[in-house]
C-alpha cells in the first residue's frame, strides 16, 4: 500500500478527519507537477471543474482582500440571478 494511502487512512482512523473527503496524489506526484499545490493553493470549483486559481503573492502568501473579492463578485453574481429568476417567474 503506497505510504500516502496508509497516511490517509491514519488521519481517517486515529485522528477521526472523515468530515470531508481525502485525496491524495500518486507516488509520482502528477497532480502537484500539474496544479503546483505547494505550500497552498486556493481553487474556486464551478461545475466539477476547476474555475479559477488563486495565486500566491510574491511575499509568500494569498492576497486574501484580493480572494475575497472574487468570492463576493461570484456571490453577487450569484444573487442578482437569483432577484432576477425570481422576478420572471413571479
């Protein structure tokens, strides 16, 4: 069983983590060589499907003024959809 696999299970078992899924990458790290996870990395998933990626700042760090106005467009965005759906239905 490849150590990441056991990893997770530990955190699953010991630790009681099981309140969201856990996913690992292969041994071969194809998903952090395509995605560059490290040290963090802040995804928006629209769909199933990755939307948009936070960059880290060159400070090391997220911009997190600039995070939360993208989630506050989205959501408005989201929120005048709904006004409006509601308003041709009525």
């Amino acid at each position: 069983m490849p150590i990441k696999s056991i990893a997770s299970s530990i955190l699953i078992d010991r630790y009681g983590f099981n309140k969201i899924p856990i996913f690992y990458d292969t041994m071969s790290d194809s998903f952090d060589k395509h995605f560059a996870v490290w040290p963090e990395r802040y995804y928006l998933i629209k769909d199933g499907k990755i939307d948009h990626i936070f960059s880290p700042t060159v400070d090391f760090g997220f911009d997190r003024d600039a995070m939360k106005q993208e989630l506050q467009t989205r959501l408005n965005a989201l929120e005048f959809l709904s006004v409006f759906v509601n308003s041709v239905i009525q």
